[in-house]
C-alpha cells in the first residue's frame, strides 16, 4: 500500500534516513518499495532509481520495514540521531519466486472462471492482494481454490483500474482478467486498497480497489525467459520479457510476449478434459520521465486466446463417470478430441498516460485508454432435431425413475420401498405397489450402488449404468458423426432446408474509451486533497455468427426455439401458422435470410453507455490520528439499439398497442419500426448516484493502531441486468424509470441499489508478529438482478427480473504472522462472516419469445408477464465459503531456497437457490398479481406442506404487504412454509461443503531455488503443488437448477394441468468441484 | 545482436509452438457418417439379419415373456375369453448372437403427428414388412428423416406390442397417476428406448432416399379385401392385424364426411373453439391432455369408412377438415382426393375383445403432415379441381 505522508516544513536541521532498496542477485532497484519505521509508523516508497528519504524523525532505535511485490520483506535495524541525516547502506531485498508463480496461477484462475457466455463468472477469486497485508497475502492464492470471496462481496464490487482509468465493465461490473492472461510481468506492479480506505487513485468501492501501473520504468534492466509445465487447463508456457531499464535518454521500454498452450489431450478423467488452451499474450511499454519529475507513458496489452470450456454436470454424473473432471462438452469428431464450447477472447488495449509535477505540492495525472474487448463462446444449437447434449436429463439413468416416484401423499398409488433395515432408501420413495394396492414386490441395489424400485427395469437401468460408467463415447460426450449425419441427410432430402445442427458462436464485445482527471494537492500542512474526473464511453456489442455449419448447405435466420415453443402453445394463444412464421424472423426486414459460415444472425444489438464520475477526498494526517472523507458523484446512462427488428419484439409491440398501454421497451417511440433502418433506438435510460465516505485511523502508538472506515452509495443496475431481454428487445426491469415518468428522486433512484457499509480494524506490528482483526458490516438494500431459465410451468424459456433484493454481509477477518526464528513464518488467517438476503425479491417472469405465461381463469385473458414474490430472505449468498481459516508455514534460507505449506479449512459454503423454485405462489397457488399458479406445492396433487396437528392449509395473500399469511402451515426461521420430503429438496438451500469434515481441507505446498549465476543472470525454479492431498471432494460453486418436476394432469384445460411431482431427482443441482491435486513448475532466467 | 537474437528465437520457438497447436479434426464427409453395406456386414457378423416379420415371430410371443404375477402388465391388456394380449413385452438377450432388423423410415415427426415414434420398413420380395419403434427422442426426424435406411443391433432392447401394434421397445412401467383412468393402465408395457441407448444401437445406412420407400396404393374396398376390418379373435387373427399394422399406404378416393369416432358411433363435428370441444371440426381439436389420437372419418363412394388420426399436439391440429370451416363441415363431401399415411390397427381395451365389440373404428390411417405442414399428405380437390389449401381455426375470426 502507498502511503505518503506530508510532514511540516522546518527550516531546522531534521532526523532524516536514506536508503536505497535493491534486488539482492542483480543489484537493480527496486522501483515502489514500501519503507516503513516500525516504532514512528511513518512511511514512504522509493522512486525510480530505488532510492528512499524520510525527513522530520524522531532520534531512536527503529526498524525499517521494507517490502515489495514480488519479493521478500526485510526488516533493518537503524539507530536516528538528532538532527542527523543516517544513509543506510544498500537494502537487498530477495525475489520472492513463490509469490510470483502463485500470482500467475491466480491469474489463469480468474480468467478461467469467466466461464458463460455473458462473461459472468460462477465464482472468483481475487487475483489481486495487497503484498504489505497479512491477511491478503495470505489468503489471496491460499483460498482461491475454494473460491473464496474477499467479504462475500460479488465481483462487481471490487474495482479495477490500470495507470488510473477504470476497467470494471460498465455492462457487467467485472473486470476481465483474460485481457492480462499470462502476462504476468504486466500486473506485477499494482496498488491494492482494501475496502473503503483512502486512495489516491480512485473514490473506491465496497471491496477492494486495485490499480494496475504498468510504467516501464519500474521494471528492472535485462532480459527474463522462463518455461513452465502444469497439469492445469493449458500444459506449457513459455514467456520472455525484455526491459531496458531507464536509459540515459529518460526513457525506458518493457516488452513481453507470454504462450500458454495445450493441444487436445486424449485422455478422459484429466484435468482439463477435452480442453484445448493457446493463448499469446503480448504487452508493450514505453516510459519518459523527465528530471522535473514528469513522466509520459504508453502502454498496450492484449492476449489473444482460444480455449475450451467445461461445464457443471449433476452430481449422478460425477459419480458414473467416477470423476469430478468429466466434461460434457467434447466428443470425437475423427478420431479426435472437439470441444463445442471455445471462447475465444482478445482484449487490445492501449493507454497513455502523463504525469504532471506542478510543484512540490501539486502534481497531476492525465490518462486516455482504449480498449476492444472480444469475448465470444461457441455451443451446438439444433433445429428440429433431438437435443445433443450428453448428460441431458433424459439421457441418465435417473430418468428411469421418473414415474417411478411415489407420491407420498397419494396412498392410491403410494406403496413405499423400506430398505432392509426399514427405512426409507434415502436416494428416494420409488412405488414398492401400484396404484391397486398390488404389491410390487422388492427392489434390488443396481450397478450404481442405488436401491431401485421394482418398477424400474434393472437390465434397462444397469444397461445405461454401465455405459456411463465405462465412458462410452457415443453415451457421454457429444456425437459429432451424429451431428453431421442429421445435416447431410438433411442435404439430401431438401438441399435448402436449414441445419439441423450448427455451431454458433455469441460474440458478447464492449469497446471502452475512458479518461481520467487525477489532482493531488499537499500545499497544506497535514491535508492531502484529491480530485478526480473520469469519464468512459462504452458500447457492448452482442451478435451471434456462424461458426460451423456442420456439412449443411445453411441456416435459416428464425428463432429456432422460439418456433417450437410458439407452435407448442398455439391452441393456447390463438396464433396461426401463419402467423407464427412471422413472429419466428429474427430480422422481419430481411425475413427467412440465408445464414452461411461467418455470417452474422439471430441478434445484433448494441448497448451504449456513457459513465461520468467526479468525485474528490480530503486526508489529514496528524501524529495520532488520521482522518478522510470522500464524496462522489457519478451518471450513467444506457441504450439499446438493434440492427434488427425481430418478430417477437412486434408481436409485443402489437399488444402493447392494442391495449393502449405504455410497455417500456417500446414507449412512445414505435414508429421508428415502421420501415427498414440501418440501427433501431430504444430509450436511453439515466442515472445519477451520489456516494460519501469517511475513516478515521488513530495510532495508539507505533505498532499499534485502530482504524475506522464508513461508506453510504447508490448505484445504478447494470446493464445486464437492467433490460429483461435485452436479444429481443429493450425492455427494461419494472423499477427503471422512464425519464419522462420520474416526478420524485424517490421515483428518480428508485432501481438504484442502496449501499451502506463500515468496518473497523484493529492492526499491530512488532518484529516478530504482526497482523490485523477487522469487523465489518454491510447493508444494501434494493438490488437487481436477471435470470433465465426453462419454465415447464409455462413450457418456454422465461426471463425473470429479480428487483428489491436486500443483502447483508457481515463478519471478522484476522490475520497473525509470526517470525519463528531465522528461517521460518507461521501465518494464520481466518474469515467468518455471515453473508444472506434480507428480504425477499420482487420477480417479474416474462416469456424470451414472447408468449403469455398464463392465463386468467375468469376472464380467459392472456397474461403476458406475471409478477410474484421470491422468498429470498434469510437465505444465504452464493459467494464461496463464509468460514474459512488457514495456516501457512513459509521457509527461507538467505541461499535463495523457498518452501511453504498452507493447510486451509473451509466452510459454511453455500449453492445459490433457483428464484424460480422460491416463488410466493408457489406455496399459496396464487401469484401477488393474483394469477393462479398452475401446479404449486399445497395443491391436493402435492400437498407437500407440512402442517399443524394435520390440519387443513389455509392461505391467503394480504393485499396490502403482498405477504402470505399462512394458518396452519409449518413455517421455517424464515416465515417459509416448510415442505414434507422429498419436495423440500427442490426448494432447500444446500450446502456444497463435504460430509466428512477431512474433506472440507485443502493443502498446497510449493518448493523454490533461486541461483545467482555470473553478470548478474539469475535462475529460478519453483514448483508449487495445490490440493496436495488430491481432495477431489471439495464443492466449490454451481446451481440450483430451475426447472421443477411436473406432470400434466390429464384431463384439465391447459394453465389448469400441471403438478409438481414428488420426484425431487429430476432436475438436480449441478455442480463445480476444485481440481485435485495439480501442479506447476516453473523455470525463469534472467540475464 | 545478442539481443535481436534471443528475441527472434524466442518468437520462432512461439510461432512453431502455436502452429503445433492449430491442429483440428477435419470435418466429417458423407463417407465417414453413413455406413455402408460392407461396414453393415462387418457389423453383423456377429449375428443375424431378420426381416421385420421375422423378427416378430422369432422375438414376440402373445403372452411375453417380461412381466410376472407380482409384477404384471398393464391392466385391461388381457383378454381372457379368447386369451389374447393387446399388451406385451419380450426381452431380447443382451448377450448371445448379434440380433439385427433393417429397414427404412417411413415416418416423420415434424407435424408432430407421429411423436416419440417413427416407423420402418422392408420390402422384402416386393411386400411391405414394417415395424413400429417406441423412442424417447424428441424431434428425431432431425436425424433420423424419412427415407433414411437404418439398422439396429436389438439386443438388450426388446419387442412388445402397446394397445396391439408391435413395437421394438423396452419394458416400462406404467404409474401415471395422473392419467384418466390411470388404476386401469397401471403395470408394464412397451415404453420408450433411452435416446442415446437407441443412438447407440443404431446406425444410418446410406443417406435417405425417400423414392425407396414402397407405398400400398388402395380404394378403401381394396383396402379392406387385404385386411380384416374385423379380424378373428384368435392368435392367428391377430397376427395378421399386427403384421398389417405400420404399413404405408395411400388411399384413394376418399373425402372427410366431417365426422367423428364417438365410442364407436359416429358423430358429426361441432364449430366450436378447438380448446374447448373435442369434436370442433379441425384434424385434432383438445383431449384436456388426455392424449388420445382424435380420429375423423374418412369414406368413400361405397360407403366405406377408415379413421384419420391425428394428435392434439401436431402442428396442423387446429386446421379445418378439408371442406369445413368456421360455419361448419357442410362442404366436406365436395374435397375428394388421397390421404397418405401409416396404418394402423389401435385397441387398449381388452374388454373389448372379450365382449367380442369391434366396430372397425380400430383401423385407422395417420398422415405425417398436411400440405404446408410437413409431409404433404393430403391431397384433395374440389368439383372444379381446385387443390385443398389447409386454413387453420383463428379465434380473431369467429
């Protein structure tokens, strides 16, 4: 952490020390080294040429703290005379080759778990860490594994900068680690501040805030290559970095060039699985300083990569396969390995930036960037053909159990299977009679160890048993000879009929221009004062191309799902056929278009946002104590525009017509559609969120002190979020105002989500021990969020706006290292906290092709969108492990050996729940809109609520909080109905963390040598081992998956038919597991 | 130099590095993706090719050979008067000799009208031999299409026949507790072959040539010269229902008179919404769910009748007869013409048989599209020879 300090101006003669920092092998300086007098608690950092002064000291004993990324601390003895000015000799600092090969793996991490095709990742570990923090640095490689996130937070909330302009996307809120993949000299040199502390850099944000200074001349003279091998996603890399160091001219220039590569590997059950990986990374930089302390740079970095995907599978699926790292999206095309799903990114990105020494108290920063990110994921899409995907429900033998599930509320069909010991089989009810009372007899334990029904087939069942388990190739990966065949019959029959099958590949690219404004002023004694303009112009650009036609002659430009869903509901809408053809065009300008390779369809839409932020922070540092506060205001703004007009979105906008009702994709504006345009507008969207904070630290003295930040904000919802179908149209989530609607600032700020957030830290720092306890607390209120899913309610993808969705995180983090004599560092972290909802959501569900949802019963009218409550409160985030804890052992010989073990513990990990299966009207029948819910949990078909003393269940809804009052039902800590096994496993919260508590540990060691050869060349070699013991039990993310297990009740009129069945096993939740035991070994030369 | 050196051989290194990785599987040809008669010997050599027939009287008994006391068929499949079976399974080894049928698919489940099913066939001496397929594949038309010649390793799989049409299959058991009458049809029966079980077992032989298919051209009193309208209630007479079942066929000379199989009386069709009455005056107007295939009827000018079913779920479900509209089904006699389709023989009642009540209802003909809607297999005209154009019911018109 940078932290300068402006002392008074004295005409006396002052205590002051020098130094210089070194690297002990090659003698260069250390550029951004942290000097620090253990018993004052002053600080600095050193300049260019390594050099340090501190002035206006106390004459004493004091420690001098020196630490740097990437290399080992040191701490040195130095005794202060009065008014004397002390030059230290040299102080070497050692490269620390474990940290550094640790921050690459870290690195590939995060980049590897941006993992969809919307680029939001399931979990992510923070590849940044504050060096100089014990807890950060000791948690941030250690619990990444376990996708451990810094205070629960999501990862928009950390934010990210690179030479002072922001990257966090402004459609997404992340930052893409892919721009920087493998450049690991490129994000070596960073600022990390933890969460709401004073920066000069930024305002900040809820978590932490990193600044990326890519400046050549912190980069140390001469040349770096070095290979390394892992048995990670990619094998091999290969880098080589050279610096010139600053030259005589003033300037100095870096360059690098980093290939990380694995072909296909034939080998199922490995470690990236069907997964091929190149990525070239390549990253040039090229510094001016002058001698009055200004400074010009220019940058530019990017890493084209191609790579394959994996995919969470259910947790039958591990257990047939017999690996956690079996991957359904690859299967032999050839006799080769293909996977489906290859993203394909590349990030350029150029910055220039000028720092401007206006004096010895003023100095400013000027930055421009640009940066193109192109994102896109390819995946199988099929028309009128079966579904490919391997592990596709109905392709497992659980889908034999389906039917085969009693109900246990249904004593007509109800015959219960006991197990020898008389209990139920806890995998499930399978009926032991049927539905006559006729006994079934028994079942038997089939070859996957489960005890099935006397109604399931064992031959039949054993049959799929057995190709799973033996890794049948046409059974578990995808069949690509199937693939082509359907397409080449299909040629054949009709050479202009559409694929049947064909790669597609969605481009999800944004395109950012940005500039910041830094002004920093120390004039006055005490205060530095901080001002700062940023300013970005970004637009996502999301289209599909073609990728691969799959030996088909074309594509036909409809929405493929949208016409079987379409056709599927037409005797419930009225639609003709006719009709129908029209709502299915992508583009109804250029209707039925002819798709070959490359060509793009389906959707081509942009989203054009603008974001302003100024903001400005005053800090005045005393002797005792330190204050800070910070204001800020920032606009955003956002607009769809398409280049297509699609069938659906006019079908809509017909209705909205009809009805004479304003639909806010559509407002006013319709006549823009009325004739063929290059680009169609939608709304802009706008949005002002002010933000303050404060901190206070008071030094109690040298080593010890107690600090205090605090933080209120609003934000606006991203743009992912905001618009409920933004491929379709651009329709935004309810509480979005429309700017000729917004009458109040409570109107105004109304989908703003509301932030609050403190925490308080306690830090100490002696010779031997150090380390930090920080409490913190967060409240946001009125969040939004946007999900998608297959509705078998309503037979049809649906989207769904959650809005209103407060959380709380709040917890302790503590860090200690202590010295264990010369060669040794116990460090222990821990982090507990308690990260959930606190409300429930509001939900409105709409149909992605448009369709009703359902239907009044009264009134037959059609009901396009439907709203309800999702019963969110008390249940926990999905954010990785809330208890964690881990202790580190670090070895280092002054002969440049390096060694560490780090046993960590994990726990209280929790699946993020399905919103879909938490509706209100799930548990009431009735919808806060007042539809009916076709088929919900207390209906006589299910009545799967518990209630008191057997009594009848009696719901109803109070108008007025859109509460359900239940009399009669059993309720949970969370007012929640509680439901009769096994349909409380639909809708429970699991746990992802393992039975046994040996399980819940993981163990990474790593083993380094540096030798220093002559001419100042070096030779590192480091081999670090994560999950040592290969733990292949260790659950780090997945989901809930939507669907609900239903029936159609025959019979009964459609929106009338449907039940929820007692088979809790059909849709189950899917799952990522950690990687077992993996390694990575690395050789580095310097010369 | 030193310098330039290092550096071009560092990017040499890469640029071999990342050309060794640029290798693709090349994309599959025709050649690598059909089997051909060779690849079809080496395949069965393990065992034997039957023809359909075959296969039925090798593999299918009356009784089966699946289901057991504790652990019967579907209720109301036996008839014991005349000790017949409208339901059955027999199970094919999984081990021993490779047990093979080839044939070529007639059918196809764009319309929707043939769901989760699909039908081959085998000319075998000029004869139409055919067999029935229970699948669990959605839109298998997508790979499996019409034309295409495929053949099947059946071990492991097994034979059965559901409400009397011989199917290749697997056992399954029926607890629909949701279904109407469900304690009636609960117990084992032919269910669905897992998709990738059957993908497994299969293979395309050649692409499809839809020309190869043989189509059984008949006046309905033709028709009913070759088959019993209503057979004899022994094994015998059964046999020659099942083996007839399947068949492809194009019956001449007939129009839709606008009625309706009523439980064995015909009926005349109402105007109603299609949503809202079973007997609404399009193909297939709502079951609620039930499922069943709605049945119209078909005649000629002798008076004689066959039923064209079809399904609440196929595509063309809500389009008029040819000749009835909104006003009613007054005009269908005037849309004469040929339907095409799959014949078929459907009884699930036992009791029917037992109380010896076939109304010849059971025979039926199941187009696989109409003319805009897959399979064109429709085709009628009016006195001025004007082709039928299928208009669907539209609520917004009534």
């Amino acid at each position: 952490m940078l932290l300068s300090l402006m002392l008074c101006v004295s005409a006396f003669a002052q205590t002051t020390l020098r130094g210089k920092v070194v690297d002990a092998g090659t003698n260069t300086p250390v550029v951004g080294a942290t000097v620090l007098l253990g018993n004052q608690n002053v600080a600095t950092t050193t300049n260019a040429e390594g050099e340090f002064q501190l002035l206006y000291l106390d004459a004493t004993d004091e420690e001098v703290i020196v630490e740097a990324e990437g290399y080992v601390g040191t701490i040195e003895l130095v005794l202060l005379e009065e008014n004397k000015t002390v030059e230290m000799p040299a102080i070497q600092l050692a490269p620390d080759i474990a940290k550094q090969t640790q921050d690459e793996i870290l690195l590939n991490l995060t980049e590897e778990e941006m993992n969809d095709d919307e680029g939001r990742s399931q979990s992510q570990a923070s590849a940044s860490s504050a060096t100089t923090d014990v807890f950060n640095s000791t948690t941030s490689f250690a619990w990444s594994t376990a996708r451990y996130r810094n205070r629960g937070y999501a990862s928009t909330a950390e934010t990210y900068y690179i030479e002072g302009l922001p990257f966090n996307s402004s459609e997404r809120g992340q930052f893409n680690y892919s721009a920087m993949g493998g450049l690991n000299d490129a994000s070596r040199y960073k600022d990390v501040i933890n969460p709401m502390e004073a920066t000069s850099f930024t305002f900040g944000g809820l978590g932490q805030a990193t600044n990326y200074l890519m400046g050549a001349s912190r980069y140390a003279q001469g040349w770096k290559v070095g290979v390394a091998g892992t048995n990670r996603n990619y094998k091999a890399r290969v880098n080589a970095t050279y610096a010139s160091g600053t030259m005589a001219n003033g300037w100095s220039v870096i360059a690098q060039l980093a290939y990380r590569f694995s072909p296909y590997v034939d080998n199922k059950g490995i470690i990236g699985e069907g997964i091929k990986y190149y990525s070239l990374g390549y990253f040039v930089s090229a510094e001016k300083a002058w001698s009055n302390g200004n400074r010009l740079r220019f940058l530019t970095f990017g890493a084209p990569t191609e790579r394959g995907q994996n995919a969470a599978v259910t947790q039958e699926v591990y257990d047939l396969t017999g690996s956690i790292n079996y991957n359904p999206y690859w299967g032999y095309q050839d006799g080769k390995v293909r996977n489906s799903r290859i993203v394909k990114s590349f990030d350029p990105t150029f910055i220039a930036a000028f720092d401007l020494k206006i004096d010895e108290h003023q100095k400013m920063k000027f930055a421009l960037g640009y940066h193109y990110s192109m994102y896109s994921n390819s995946a199988v899409n099929f028309y009128n053909a079966p579904d490919p995907r391997p592990d596709y429900y109905r392709n497992l033998p659980s889908f034999y159990w389906d039917g085969q599930i009693a109900n246990p509320n249904n004593e007509t069909s109800a015959g219960q299977l006991f197990d020898e010991n008389g209990a139920h089989y806890p995998w499930g009810l399978f009926i032991g009679e049927d539905m006559n009372g006729k006994s079934l007899g028994t079942g038997v334990i089939a070859d996957d160890g489960y005890l099935i029904g006397p109604s399931i087939d064992p031959a039949q069942y054993n049959n799929l048993v057995n190709l799973w388990k033996n890794r049948d190739n046409t059974t578990t990966q995808i069949n690509w000879d199937n693939l082509y065949a359907a397409n080449y019959a299909n040629n054949a029959n009709d050479p202009n009929a559409p694929a049947r099958y064909f790669v597609e590949r969605r481009h999800n690219d944004i395109q950012e221009s940005m500039a910041t404004i830094n002004y920093q002023n120390t004039k006055y004694d005490h205060l530095k004062m901080t001002a700062a303009l940023e300013a970005k112009v970004s637009q996502g650009i999301h289209y599909k191309t073609m990728d691969d036609l799959l030996g088909a002659n074309q594509w036909i430009d409809i929405d493929a799902f949208a016409e079987r869903d379409i056709k599927e509901l037409a005797s419930n809408t009225g639609f003709t056929q006719e009709y129908i053809a029209q709502i299915v065009q992508n583009d109804l300008y250029h209707p039925n278009r002819v798709i070959r390779q490359g060509d793009r369809f389906g959707y081509d839409y942009r989203i054009n946002m603008n974001h302003l932020k100024a903001w400005f922070q005053n800090e005045w540092t005393f002797h005792e104590v330190d204050l800070y506060y910070g204001l800020s205001l920032e606009y955003n703004s956002m607009q769809r525009t398409s280049r297509m007009f699609n069938g659906r979105q006019a079908y809509l906008a017909t209705l909205a017509y009809r009805r004479g009702t304003m639909w806010k994709y559509l407002g006013d504006d319709t006549d823009q559609y009325s004739s063929p345009k290059s680009t169609y507008y939608d709304r802009t969207h706008h949005f002002v969120d002010p933000a303050i904070k404060f901190g206070a630290t008071y030094k109690i003295n040298g080593r010890n002190r107690v600090k205090l930040n605090a933080m209120a904000m609003t934000s606006a919802p991203y743009a992912r979020d905001a618009y409920i179908s933004q491929r379709v149209h651009g329709r935004v989530v309810d509480n979005i105002y429309v700017h000729d609607t917004a009458r109040t600032i409570a109107e105004f700020y109304s989908s703003s989500e509301k932030v609050a957030s403190a925490d308080l830290t306690y830090e100490f720092n002696y010779p031997i021990v150090r380390g930090r306890v920080t409490g913190f607390f967060t409240q946001s209120w009125n969040g939004t969020e946007l999900n998608g899913y297959y509705d078998d309610e309503s037979r049809t993808f649906v989207n769904q706006a959650l809005t209103g969705i407060d959380k709380r995180y709040m917890g302790i983090e503590a860090a200690i290292a202590v010295k264990l004599g010369t060669y040794f560092t116990l460090t222990g972290a821990a982090s507990v906290g308690d990260y959930r909802y606190t409300s429930d959501a509001m939900a409105v569900s709409s149909a992605e092709n448009g369709m009703p949802m359902t239907q009044n019963m009264v009134t037959k009218e059609l009901i396009y969108e439907t709203r309800d409550k999702v019963l969110l409160n008390g249940l926990k985030l999905a954010t990785g492990p809330q208890a964690n804890a881990s202790l580190k052992l670090s070895f280092f010989h002054p002969k440049m050996w390096f060694a560490d073990v780090t046993v960590s513990y994990h726990d209280w990990n929790y699946l993020s729940v399905a919103p879909s299966r938490r509706m209100q009207g799930l548990y009431t029948g009735e919808r806060t809109d007042g539809t009916n819910v076709n088929g919900w949990f207390g209906d006589s078909y299910a009545n799967a609520i518990e209630t008191t003393d057997g009594q009848a269940l009696r719901v109803s809804i109070d108008p007025e909080t859109q509460m359900a009052v239940y009399e009669n039902a059993v309720l949970d800590a969370n007012g929640v109905p509680v439901l009769k096994y096994p349909y409380n496993l639909m809708t429970m919260q699991e746990s992802l963390v393992a039975t046994n508590p040996l399980n819940r540990f993981l163990i990474d060691a790593s083993i380094g040598k540096l030798i220093y050869l002559k001419n100042r060349q070096s030779v590192s070699i480091n081999l670090s081992v994560t999950n040592l013991t290969n733990n292949t039990h260790f659950k780090t993310g997945g989901y809930q998956q939507a669907r609900l297990p239903r029936a159609v009740r025959q019979g009964q009129k459609d929106y009338e038919n449907s039940v929820i069945t007692a088979n809790a096993w059909k849709y189950p939740s899917k799952y990522y597991y950690a990687w077992g035991a993996n390694f990575f070994l690395s050789v580095t030369y310097k010369f | 130099m030193k310098t330039i050196k290092n550096t071009l051989y560092f990017v040499l290194c890469t640029v071999v590095l990342i050309a060794l990785g640029s290798c693709e599987p090349r994309a599959l040809t025709e050649e690598d993706v059909f089997f051909t008669e060779d690849q079809v010997a080496e395949l069965t050599s393990d065992g034997q090719i039957y023809h359909l027939n075959d296969f039925l009287d090798q593999f299918m008994t009356e009784q089966g050979n699946f289901a057991s006391d504790t652990c019967p068929y579907r209720e109301r499949s036996y008839d014991a008067t005349h000790e017949l079976y409208l339901y059955s399974v027999d199970t094919i080894p999984t081990n021993g000799p490779g047990v093979y049928i080839r044939g070529r698919i007639t059918t196809d489940d764009y319309s929707g009208n043939f769901y989760k099913a699909m039908v081959i066939q085998e000319v075998v001496n000029g004869v139409q031999q055919n067999l029935r397929i229970s699948v669990d594949l959605g839109s298998s038309h997508g790979l499996y299409q019409m034309g295409q010649e495929i053949i099947i390793r059946c071990n492991g799989l097994a034979v059965g026949r559901y409400a009397n049409q011989p199917q290749l299959c697997i056992p399954s058991y029926n607890n629909n507790i949701y279904a109407m009458n469900a304690n009636q049809k609960v117990g084992w029966c032919p269910g669905r072959i897992q998709a990738s079980v059957f993908r497994r077992a299969t293979h395309l032989i050649g692409k499809p040539d839809r020309s190869q298919l043989k189509y059984d051209e008949y006046t309905l009193s033709d028709l009913y010269r070759d088959i019993d309208l209503k057979p004899a209630l022994t094994e015998a007479g059964m046999d020659a229902v099942r083996k007839a079942d399947g068949r492809l066929i194009i019956i001449r000379n007939v129009h839709f008179t606008g009625e309706f199989d009523n439980n064995g009386t015909l009926a005349k069709c109402d105007t109603l919404h299609p949503d809202s009455s079973s007997n609404a005056n399009v193909f297939a107007p709502t079951t609620d769910n039930i499922g069943y295939p709605q049945s119209r009827v078909l005649q000629d000018n002798m008076s004689n009748k066959i039923m064209c079913s079809s399904s609440e779920y196929s595509k063309f479900a809500h389009f008029y007869l040819p000749g009835a509209d909104r006003h009613g089904v007054t005009d269908c006699p005037n849309w004469t013409g040929s339907v095409t389709g799959i014949l078929g023989w459907y009884l699930d009642k036992a009791s029917t048989l037992a109380s010896n009540k076939l109304t010849g209802y059971e025979w039926s003909v199941t187009p696989r599209g109409i003319p805009g809607i897959g399979i064109s297999d429709i085709e009628m005209y009016n006195d001025h020879d004007d082709p039928w154009i299928p208009t669907e019911y539209d609520p917004r018109k009534q």
